[in-house]
C-alpha cells in the first residue's frame, strides 16, 4: 500500500520500498532462536534512510518460528 503523502525525513524524497525483519526479544527467545519481536521497515529509494515501525507478532508465527529452525 502507497502513501500519497510520504516524505523522507532526511531528503524529502517520496518513492520508498517497505519491508518487514523480525527479531529476538529477550534472554530466552535469543537462546531458543525465537524472532518473536516484529517491525516494518520504510526505506527511502532515494538516499536509503530507513524508519521502523513495532508491529504485533503472532503466537502461531513464533511457534512456527520455533519448529522450523
């Protein structure tokens, strides 16, 4: 989904890509290689400055997460 209205906030450029990374939270999750932490990404074409944003992760995502590493 475009936002008409999207600048970046280091060039003003206004074509960006998004993207998604999940991460390791905590202690445990680290030990067990769980990525039970999700962000999306917004990443500016023009001079590639990049902002996060948290989102919810799913329990089922993390389970599966879990079994197949």
């Amino acid at each position: 989904m475009r936002h008409r209205k999207w600048s970046c906030l280091r060039c003003t450029g206004s074509e960006y890509e998004t993207g998604e990374i999940r991460v390791a939270g905590g202690f445990w999750s680290r030990i067990f290689d769980v990525q039970n932490k999700k962000y999306s990404a917004v990443t500016c074409e023009k001079c590639g400055f990049t902002e996060f944003y948290k989102r919810d992760a799913s329990t089922l995502g993390n389970v599966f997460d879990f079994f197949t590493r």
